[in-house]
C-alpha cells in the first residue's frame, strides 16, 4: 500500500457549512450556477459586475423572483448620482460618463439599480474595498471567492498585452483582486478558498513571472494554492476548452482535482431540436460573415454548417479576439 506524503503532511479540506459565493468579475454567474446544479447549499453573498447587460443576466437566472422596487424612495438625479459613482459599464470597458447615464429614461435607471441591490452587486471592483465583503463569522460560513479576471489580454485569440501590475491592462484587473486581499487580511476577513478560472496562457510565454508573483503573494496570505489546465473532453462535455482552474485554501490543506471521465456525448447530443426563430440569422448577414471583410466569421460558419458530422466541437474564435 503506497502512503501519499502530502495525506501525512496536509489533512484533506472539508466544507461542512453553508456557503456564502462572493464573485468577482461575476458576468452572469457561472460559478453560481454550477454550485446550483451540484446541488450545493450556498448563497449569492457578494458580486462584482459592472457591465449592465451581465448584471441584468444575473438577476434574472438567479433572483428570478425578486421583483422589488429598491428605487421607490430615490428621485431620478439620485439614482443618477448613485450609479455613476459606482462606476457602471455599458460596454465591458470603461465607466460610463455621467452625462451617458442621463440618456438612460427613467425606467432604465430604476431597473439597473433595482438590479444592482437585487444582487448584492457592489459593481466597479476597482472602487470597493475588502470590508465591503462583510466577510465576518466565519466559523459558521464558509467563504468561496471566486476571481475570474478578464482574458482578452492573455488569450491566443487576443493581443496579448499581458497582465503586468501598473499595466494598465483588462487582464491586469487581477491586481485588484491582490488589494482587495490585502484589505480583508488587514481586518482579519479572507476568504477560506479562492477558485480562479482562466485560459491557459494564464501561466504561458510571457505571463510566467507575474502568475508565480501572484502564487507567492497567496502564499504569503496563508493560502495554499493547486492549479491544472483541465479541458472538458475530459470530464464529459464535447469541446475541446481548455482552460486553467487554481484552487487556494486558506491553511494547510490537501486538494486534489477531479480524475477524468469518459466522454460518452457528441456535439449532436448538446443540440436543442427546436430552436426559437429570433435566433437564426438572415441570409444577407450569412453572407456577410462569410466575406473576408468580416474579420474571419467566415471559417465559423463553415465549421457550424459541419456539426451535424462533428463529434467534439473547437472553441471558435475570430480574427477580431472574440470567442464563441
């Protein structure tokens, strides 16, 4: 019988209390949402999202049912003021101007910040601080932050600026994350597990140095880090993703990740049979994308006129950086 040295040295982890999901960078809530389908018991505690069309996507796959009127209390310019100095974004990229917020007709404006207060959103990452996580009786919750930060710097498909602290790139809003730990450490609130979420080149040519920085800094918390590049034929959905996962438990703890799995779907299994017509494309816009004047759409195209015939489907990507 052969003794793992990391069972001796390293007890193996175990959530034995409910779990309070604080998400940074939380788009629409994937993570949330695979705790969901596990049948995990936790709660959405905290996000940071200040995109509005991901904020909007949140509240509906997760408070489907939460229809209150936050706003009723608030005049138009309030709500103004309020959302403009939380920072909110309309394109993914930088914070809206005041005077873009004041185009928005009043029904808009409520509906974003009954969305915002809907979700426990605190919005622009770069604006909140760690006590603003209420990170308190931790020995009756457990603490999962999770800290997917921004690709398009990192990626193949992008232009890979990088992540470099002080680089002023979307990637290097990873940074931000480090402050925010170093604000919750200074009142005695970090997180008992940070999962991170990125694609490969997290750690490739060029990002070595600032990813080993960042493992020491979590080190340097306490935390205890585990990082893979997992890719889904592994674990049972027909795409060839690839993507890096690290896993940081505060403490001396073991973890280990999931062994793969047989991949017993084909693409044709993941498609839908019938499928709403406000999803389907013209026949002019078919033909643009497939035009060399499109960015390269049209090699997506002619993989997707293929699936009926493909059993594992690529990660589509364009020569513009965006990924399907």
């Amino acid at each position: 019988m052969q003794i793992d040295i990391y069972d001796l040295l390293y007890g193996k982890y175990k959530i034995d209390k409910p779990i309070r999901l604080i998400e940074l960078f939380g788009g629409y809530g994937s993570q949330a949402l695979a705790l969901k389908y596990l049948g995990v018991k936790y709660e959405s505690y905290k996000l940071c999202e200040w995109a509005i069309k991901s904020i909007q996507a949140y509240k509906d796959i997760h408070f489907t049912n939460d229809n209150t009127d936050y706003s009723k209390d608030y005049t138009k310019k309030e709500i103004i003021d309020y959302l403009f100095n939380l920072g909110i974004s309309s394109n993914y990229n930088d914070p809206m101007k005041l005077d873009q917020i004041k185009r928005f007709k009043e029904d808009k404006l409520r509906n974003i910040y009954n969305n915002i207060k809907t979700t426990h959103n605190l919005v622009n990452i770069q604006q909140v601080h760690g006590k603003d996580f209420k990170i308190v009786d931790k020995d009756k919750y457990e603490y999962i932050m999770t800290y997917s930060f921004p690709c398009q710097d990192l990626s193949l498909a992008g232009k890979r600026a990088g992540m470099e602290k002080d680089s002023g790139t979307r990637s290097g809003m990873l940074w931000e994350v480090e402050r925010i730990l170093n604000e919750c450490k200074n009142i005695n609130s970090l997180p008992q597990i940070l999962l991170m979420e990125n694609v490969p080149q997290v750690h490739g040519t060029g990002n070595e140095e600032s990813f080993n920085y960042w493992c020491n800094k979590l080190e340097s918390l306490g935390y205890k880090n585990y990082w893979k590049d997992l890719v889904a034929t592994d674990y049972g959905i027909p795409q060839t993703r690839n993507r890096t996962f690290m896993i940081s438990i505060l403490g001396e703890y073991k973890y280990s990740f999931p062994e793969p799995i047989p991949l017993k779907l084909k693409l044709k299994d993941m498609l839908e049979n019938n499928v709403d017509e406000k999803y389907f494309i013209s026949d002019k816009m078919i033909k643009y994308c497939m035009s060399s004047s499109s960015g390269g759409w049209d090699r997506s195209i002619n993989f997707l006129k293929k699936l009926d015939d493909t059993n594992i489907a690529a990660t589509l990507t364009t020569t513009n950086g965006y990924r399907a």
